[in-house]
C-alpha cells in the first residue's frame, strides 16, 4: 500500500553514478558540498552582524532577540560545515580511487555492487571499468578522522 504523499525511496550511491555517470556524479556533489559552504559564510556574517550592539542595545528584549537569532545562525553555519564537509569527503574519496588499475582510465566505472549495511564504519561498493571490464573494490568512510582523502 502507497501513500499519496510518501516519497520515493532516495537513490542509493551506486544508483546516483550509474544513472548520471560517475563524473557527473562527482561535479554535482562538489556543486552541493561548496553551496553548503556558502551558505554556512552567509549566515556566519549574518551571526557576527546581528551580535553587533547586542549589548549596548537600549531594551534588553531587543538584545535577547538579537542574541537568540544570533546563535540560531551560529547553529545553521556549524551543520552547513559539516554537510560541506561530509559531502566533500565522500565526493573526494571515491574520486581518488575510479582509476582503473589496467587500463589507466579516470571516471569510467559503473558500481556493481553496494554494501548498504549501517553497522561497518566503511562502506564497500565493487565497481567495473565501463571500458575493459577490470574489476576492482572501492571504500569510503563517513568518519572524517577515517576517510581516505
Ligand atoms: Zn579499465
């Protein structure tokens, strides 16, 4: 039974790169991870801009205000950072193992399989060269003292 509202399941990793191709794939995610990043600057600024005469402020309420919202900002900047970063980490760890070890091509893969078990600390997915076969095993992590970057 569906639900009129409900939404689709999201793509797996491996459905990501084989719909769009691995190179696609990798461009968008810095696209994403670098607008995660500028979102974090702006409302870093906005943070600091609203912190300015929170104190001198004649109606303490007013200031309260200000200061809430401030940290409020101060929260959006710390997960917008850490989106860029887990999206970048990722995005670049897999990016420097789609060399294929025969025939030397970058980007040229299609993920066969994917290990979506939670519990590992790794993820594991097997990729094949699009263009001699060659079959080799990926890895990445989402722990950043971990990853392969
Ligand atoms: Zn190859």
């Amino acid at each position: 039974m569906t639900f009129p509202m409900s939404q689709p399941p999201k793509a797996t990793l491996a459905e990501q790169i084989n719909t769009t191709g691995f190179r696609r794939w990798h461009e968008y995610e810095l696209t994403r991870s670098f607008g995660y990043l500028g979102l974090g600057v702006l409302t870093l600024f906005v943070a600091l801009a609203m912190l300015e005469g929170v104190f001198a402020a004649p109606v303490r309420l007013e200031g309260g205000i200000r200061l809430i919202l401030s940290f409020a900002c101060l929260w959006v900047t710390g997960w917008a950072w850490l989106r860029f970063m887990k999206i970048l980490v990722v995005a670049e760890s897999i990016s420097r193992q789609v060399v294929c070890d025969q025939c030397k091509r970058y980007g040229l893969i299609r993920i066969i399989y994917e290990d979506l078990k939670q519990e590992h600390r790794e993820h594991h997915m097997v990729c094949q060269c699009k263009k001699c076969d060659y079959i080799w095993q990926l890895a990445y992590t989402l722990q950043l003292p971990n990853a392969r970057v």
